[in-house]
C-alpha cells in the first residue's frame, strides 16, 4: 500500500534506489576502512581520521539499514540481484582486516553483540529466501553459498578478535608467554639497531608490554646459538643504544594496536591463515559464476553494482592475504610453532622473506600520506607507520594568558633553532630510569629489585591525589624563575637545560588540559580555570603600555606576582592558592642563586623571606627531595647556587613528575590513547617495564651520560 502523498510503485522505487545506495556506501565505507584505518596508529586529529570515524560509523549502519531494507522488500524477478548482496553486507559488518574496534569501549565482546549477530544473519538469510531463487538458478546459488560462508567467516573473525583483544582475555591466554629476542648478538652490536629487526625484536619481547596493559607477569628469556634459557642464567646482549630500546618499545605499542584494534590475534593462526589463502580463489570463483550466469531481467545499474563489490572484494582478499604473508606476525607465529623444518627454512631464508615483504609493501597505497604542504609522499620506511606519533602538546599557562595561543605540537627532531626535540627529553628519561638500575654484576637479578624500583616513581603518596594542582603549581614557579632570575640569558648549556625543562613542563600542562585521563589522581578541571581566571584578572590591570613583544608581557607579569607576594601575601592567595604557592616557590628558587647575603643564609630563613606555609614547604620538599637537606640543616649557610645545579635540580623534579604521571596513569586510559596516535606517557611507562632488560654491563649507560 502507497504512502498518503506517494503511490504504491513510486515507493517501491524509492525502497529500491534507498537498497542500492546503501550497499554502496557499504562498500564504500568498507574500502576507506581498508585504506585509511593505519592512520589511528600516529594521528589523533586529521581529516583521514575524521573519514576512517564516518566510515566505521557507515560500516556498521549501512548495511543493517540496507538488510532491513531486502528483509522487508516483495520479492520480484528484478531483485534477485539484492538478494546476492546479502553476503557482502555481512563481510562489510566484519570490517577489514586491520580494524576490529574504533575505540577501547568498541573493544568488548558483550552478549548484546553476539545476539545482534545472529539476528544478522538470520534477518540475512531470510532476505534472501524471500527472493526464491535459490531453487531455480542453481549457478547464482552456488556464488550465493560461497560468498555467504565467506562474510559469516568475517563476522565470526571479529568477534573472536573483540573477545581475544580484551585484558581478562591477554592475562589468561599470554601469561606463560616467554619474552624472547629473535635479533642475533652481531645485529644487537650494530652502530644502530635496524628497524626491521627492531620489530622481530618487539615480537619476541611483546609479553613485556601485553603484561604491563593485562598486569601480570612475565617470564624473560634470552636467545643464544642452542636455544632459549632463563634470565636468572644469563649470557646478556645489550642493546648498544638507548634510543634501540625506544624504539623496540615503539614497535611493542604498535603491535599491542594490533591485539586490540585489528584482526590480527585471529588472523595469525592456522584458521587465519586458511581463510586468507582460500578467500581470493573463492571470490574469483564467484566472480566468475556470477560473469556466466545469464542476467535476464536484471537491471544494469544492479549487475555493475554486483560486479563492483566482487572485484573490489578480489582485490581486498588479495591485498590482506600478501600482508599476512610478509607480515612480522608470520615470521614470529613460525618461529614460535614446533615445526623445526619451518623454523630453519624460515631463518635460513630471511633475506628473500624480507625482499618479498618490501615489495607488497611497496604496493601499498595505504603508505601515502599528505604532509604539511598539502602534497602526497611516500614513506620509504616499510616500518615507519609502526612508530607513534611522535609527537608531543605544548601548553603554557602564562603563555596563554598574555598572548592568548596556548597549544601547539612538537615533533621528534630537534627544532631549527638547535632546542632539543622529544629525543633528547627520552635520552633524559632513560638516564633517570638507568641510574636506578644495579651495575655491573655476575650475580642474578635480585628478586625484590623490580618492586624497589617502581616503588621509587609509582607510589602515589609520593604526590597525592591532586597530581594537577603540583603541575600547575610548579609550572608558574619555574616560568617565574626563568623570567625573573638573573643571568639567566648568558649561558649556551642554561638554555639548552631551560628547552627541555619547558618541554616537558608544556607536555604535562597539555595533558592537564587537553587529556586528563592520562594523569593520576582526581580530574578537576577547575583547578585549571581557576588559576587562569586569577592570572588574567591581574593581567588585566597590569600597565602594559610600554610592552612589546610576547617575551616582554611574560616578563611584566611574572615581576607583578613576585611584587605583590611579596607586599601584599593575602592579595594572590584569595585569587588563587596554587597561583600563591607557585609565586613562593619561584621566590625561594631565586633567592637560592643569589650570592650570599646576611638577610637570609639558611633554608629557614629563606622560608621565612618569602613567606612560605608550612603546607608549602612539605610540598616543595615533596617535588625537589634535594632541598630536603637544606631543611635538615639548618645551620649550614645557603651560598648561592651555581645557576646550572638549579637547572639540573628543577629538570629533575620535571623527569621525576614525568615518569610518575607515566607509571600512574590507568592501563585503560592508556589502551585507549593507542586508538589515537599513542603518548609519551605511555612510550615512558614500558620504558620503565622494559628497565630489567638493559640491567647489565650496558652500553647504553655511555651514551646517556
């Protein structure tokens, strides 16, 4: 029956034209997926990353909308063809192979999904019994069956890989997983370790970061010419780099992406394989039955659509088979299996495996990517999307209210103007890390090292709940104290400490306030607006007259802080505690530089001089231990300190804040930023997991010192 404005043929039509559009925004969707989901891995906001959310948006609409739409369609000789699009529909809903889960909630196999499948298909296969020609065209039946078992295959695929890419599901199905490393001791020796071996290296020590994320343990292992053999009997090879060990930890992120976003726990197994290396035969077979198979009474528009989504589905079967084959997950399942003849035939012919796999890579289109000018390029590196990001938020608060652009990304090399980039603040970070590793020693590990150390950075009474109420304090002290002590212009290696003091200063800010989820303890945004609002209603009656330039406003308003703590306690502290504990601190940091003077020569005079509580004191004691012994004696006169041990001891205090938040920081929160390009935090906390590995006569100790 026609609608009340429409009449009955002209609906019938629109239901049809509505089928049509919809299977091929359906496969539309599934080919952007195919194509563009790689880009989750080190993009948090791009317009690819905006299609690859519209597209699984798509994916998961377009084809229960278009199956709901066969379900209820009359059958007719003209539509047999839709119902032949059934299959494909299904494939669609199985996504492709490199992506499961848009975010960590997608990420949860649930009784409601598994029911939503098998409505699927049985609303799939009644749409298709409408159409009756299974019992009349036994050639179309026969494509019909073999593209059916294909997308529930898919579907079945995804939900395994949900179910298998879950926490509870790692600790119980990996926890007897030995870490292990497949590079050989001349490659480990190398100037460099190279990427490619870096990333078997991560398959074998993958246990480690599928640990940290499901929290158990793992068991280490280390590989020589006979075998594998425990740790506690170890023979080490250490990497000859620091940056070796990060970027294996890169590479261990990316494939944990894998675990919990792709298909790749199912595919890399027998019945992943057998799927993969039948699916491309199978849809040419269809293809091919359905290219014999006499079309009378079809409408074209409905042939090129069939057409359409069995070449594309050919192409996509082809592609995802060679990237299984040269796929490092392949090289690691045969090295893993308990077939010797597949272990040696695959090591013995390493350099071919790694010739083919550069090839289909190079196929790839999925490697393009549009740089900062507009233009397409090439990654050379068949490794490159394995790495995060790298790439860090700035934010500074004083910055932000005196020039009002507060954000902004770094990248990984240093800058043009020679400031040190995200690398050199990671050679920092591991010199902190190693330096509370034991030194050289024939003996075993001891056992209760791995809790000592992690107690040293991951205790959370070392800061308390509210970790943003340190970072926005500190921050205000430390930018006052650049802007305002003396001298602080003079020295080549000042700057270049103060560069990195004020990267990760700015990175901690951005996750105060872009990405609170990735810091521990309470989520108060107010902390925040609070302290911004004060700062700007005293900017606001600061004398700005005679200013120019950002450098020059920042300057002004620092010296008005100090000035009006130190006339008027009670002025900043009813605008804002944090902004008062922040001026107080800048206040003892620069009183401590100063040359000795007899107004204030101990740290209880010091205190007394800029007026600081007791509270405070605790705090800044808390954030900078060294001052700890200022505190106990406080006999001993405060000469005035060398400019560079004041840098050094506030960068300290930055790397010290650092690795907490990184430590702190939920497992979720952390799996949830994989999604979205990967952190520091996150490259820093398996950092921190990955310490026992390079605990030994290491290398590495020459480089970060």
């Amino acid at each position: 029956m026609g609608g009340f404005w429409m009449d009955k043929e002209t609906q019938e039509q629109l239901n049809l034209c509505l089928s049509r559009i919809s299977v091929i925004l359906s496969f539309g969707a599934h080919v952007a997926l195919a194509l563009c989901a790689e880009v989750r891995r080190s993009e948090d906001y791009s317009v690819r990353r905006g299609l690859v959310w519209l597209a699984y948006q798509l994916t998961d609409l377009a084809p229960k909308a278009a199956l709901g739409q066969l379900y209820l369609d009359n059958s007719s000789s003209e539509q047999v063809l839709f119902a032949f699009w059934v299959p494909f529909l299904l494939l669609h809903l199985g996504l492709a192979d490199n992506i499961s889960a848009y975010s960590l909630e997608d990420n949860k196999l649930s009784i409601r999904k598994i029911a939503e499948l098998f409505l699927q298909l049985l609303a799939a296969g009644y749409g298709a019994y409408k159409q009756k020609f299974m019992s009349s065209d036994g050639v179309l039946c026969s494509a019909f069956v073999i593209m059916l078992l294909l997308g529930f295959c898919k579907c079945a695929e995804r939900q395994l890989a949900l179910w298998l890419g879950g926490f509870a599901r790692l600790r119980s199905s990996y926890k007897d997983k030995e870490a292990r490393r497949f590079s050989t001791p001349g490659q480990i020796g190398m100037a460099e370790l190279d990427d490619d071996y870096a990333l078997l290296d991560a398959h074998g020590l993958l246990g480690i970061s599928m640990a940290a994320f499901a929290d158990y343990s793992v068991k280490l292992f280390e590989e020589d010419i006979e075998g594998y053999y425990p740790l506690k009997h170890p023979k080490p090879r250490p990497y000859s780099h620091w940056d070796d060990v990060v970027k294996v930890v890169e590479m261990e992120l990316s494939l944990m992406y894998d675990m919990m976003y792709t298909k790749a726990a199912v595919i890399h197994t027998w019945r992943g394989y057998i799927i993969r290396l039948l699916s491309p035969p199978l849809t040419a077979t269809a293809l091919l039955l359905f290219h014999f198979h006499s079309k009378a009474g079809q409408k074209e528009v409905d042939i090129n659509i069939t057409y359409m989504l069995l070449i594309g589905t050919f192409l996509l079967d082809v592609r995802w088979l060679l990237r299984s084959l040269v796929s490092t997950w392949t090289y690691a399942f045969l090295q893993g299996t308990q077939c010797n003849l597949l272990k040696k035939t695959i090591c013995c012919r390493r350099e071919i495996w790694y010739g083919l796999r550069r090839f289909v890579f190079s196929l790839d289109p999925s490697r393009l990517s549009i740089s900062s000018s507009g233009c397409l390029k090439l990654n050379k590196q068949i490794t490159s999307h394995r790495m995060w990001s790298r790439t860090i938020g700035q934010h500074n608060l004083f910055h932000e209210c005196t020039c009002g652009t507060p954000s902004k990304k770094i990248g990984w090399e240093d800058s043009p103007k020679g400031e040190p980039g995200i690398k050199s603040i990671l050679q920092v970070i591991c010199k902190d890390i190693l330096q509370e590793i034991p030194g050289p020693s024939a003996s075993p590990w001891p056992a209760d090292y791995p809790y000592k150390w992690r107690r040293k950075f991951s205790d959370e009474r070392l800061f308390g709940p509210e970790f943003d109420e340190l970072v926005l304090t500190w921050q205000i002290a430390t930018d006052i104290f650049f802007l305002c002590a003396p001298g602080s212009d003079e020295s080549p290696e000042y700057k270049k400490i103060k560069a990195k003091i004020k990267m990760i200063s700015n990175y901690l800010m951005f996750l105060v306030t872009k990405r609170p989820k990735m810091l521990p303890g309470l989520k108060l945004g107010s902390h925040y607006e609070d302290i911004k609002n004060a700062l700007k209603s005293i900017w606001e009656k600061v004398d700005r007259s005679d200013l120019s330039g950002c450098r020059g406003r920042q300057e002004k308003l620092a010296e008005d802080l100090l000035h009006k703590e130190d006339m008027r306690q009670d002025h900043i502290y009813h605008k804002s505690t944090m902004l008062s504990e922040g001026t107080c601190y800048a206040n003892v940091l620069k009183m401590l530089i100063v040359p000795q003077q007899t107004c204030y020569t101990t740290w209880f005079r010091i205190c007394s001089q800029a007026r600081m509580k007791e509270e405070y004191q605790r705090r800044l004691i808390l954030l900078v231990p060294e001052f700890k012994d200022c505190a106990l004696e406080e006999l001993r006169p405060m000469v005035g300190w060398p400019l560079e041990r004041m840098l050094t001891i506030i960068l300290k205090s930055w790397v010290r804040l650092l690795i907490f938040a990184s430590i702190r920081c939920s497992r979720d929160s952390h799996a949830e930023q994989l999604s979205c390009g990967g952190e520091l935090t996150t490259v820093i906390w398996l950092l921190a997991e990955h310490s026992e590995l390079v605990g030994y006569e290491n290398p590495i100790r020459d480089y970060v010192n």
